[in-house]
C-alpha cells in the first residue's frame, strides 16, 4: 500500500495528482505544516529535510517530488515514456521545473497569497526578484507548449503533474 505524506502545497499537490491520474490505491497523511508538523520524529524519520511530500511503499520510503513522479512512472508504466530519449526528455523538464521554476513561483505564491491568509506583509523585493527570474524561464515553457498539447507531446503524462500545482499556485500568488 502507498502512503503519502503531504500537505496542501504545490510540490506535495505533484504526487497526489500523479496518484490520482494513475488511479492507484493509496492513503494519504497530512502534515500540517502551519502547526510545526514537519518537526515530529516521524517526520524527521521519514525525510532528513523534514518537508513534505514522502512517499511510502512497503517499506521503501522516497522524498522529493519529482523523483516520486519518476519512481511511479517507472513502476506503474503508465503516463510515463518507455524509450531511453522519452525518459531523457521527462528528466530535462522535471529537473527545468526544479531549478528554474520552483523557486520563483514559490516566492510569489507565498508573497503574493500565502503572506495574505498569514496575515503577513509580502517581501515585495523578493517577489519583485521572483517575477524576473521567472519571465526568462516561464518563456521556454510557453514556447514548448505553444508547439504541443502536453510537456512531453501529444499525451498527458507525470511530467504534466509536475507543471500544473505550479501553474495553479502562480494564479494564485
């Protein structure tokens, strides 16, 4: 059985879209990460990092987002490619997403809309950074998507559950 540790964010929202297009069982633990959950033994157990999500399968524990897209993909053979050149596509955007897109988006989200519910005043200086970084990558995105339905063509795949948590939380932020 699948277990999934996670809490309403864009990284941890990745792997539960993955699970639910997959259609595969699994159960899911929420770590609330606003009361300190991430600071629990288990926790800490379970990820060094103590961040969510983790993913647990009969022992086998995996944390990271896009590395748990990647072992699904593997193991259910399902939304994921076969071909050596697919799987190096599907690797090129889910590390792109990870060091170009990742950070910015999560400082305009949490400026721009977690700061709010927070009641917090928004960095504007970071987000003001944030937005330049993310023009420059969010354009290579937008090229390849102008040229097909999907990151890796014509079909949905995990790689596409990595992008759209992204997508939804720069809505927001």
């Amino acid at each position: 059985m699948l277990t999934l540790y996670w809490f309403w964010s864009f990284n941890p929202q990745k792997v539960r879209l993955a699970l639910e297009e997959l259609g595969l069982d699994y159960s899911l633990v929420t770590v609330d990460l606003t009361r300190g959950g991430q600071h629990t033994d288990l926790v800490g157990e379970l990820n060094p990092n103590r961040k969510v999500p983790i993913l647990r399968q009969d022992g086998y524990t995996l944390w990271e987002s896009n590395a748990i897209l990647t072992y699904l993909g593997e193991r259910s053979g399902r939304l994921w490619p076969a071909d050596p050149e697919g799987k190096g596509t599907a690797a090129k955007w889910l590390f792109f997403e990870s060091r170009h897109l990742s950070e910015p988006i999560g400082e305009l989200w949490f400026n721009g809309y977690v700061a709010r519910l927070m009641d917090r005043v928004p960095d504007t200086l970071a987000m003001e950074r944030a937005g330049k970084s993310l023009a420059r990558y969010l354009s290579l995105v937008d090229e390849r998507l102008g040229k097909q339905a999907w990151m890796l063509g014509d079909e949905f795949s995990l790689v596409d559950c990595c992008y759209a948590p992204m997508f939804d939380a720069l809505s927001l932020a």
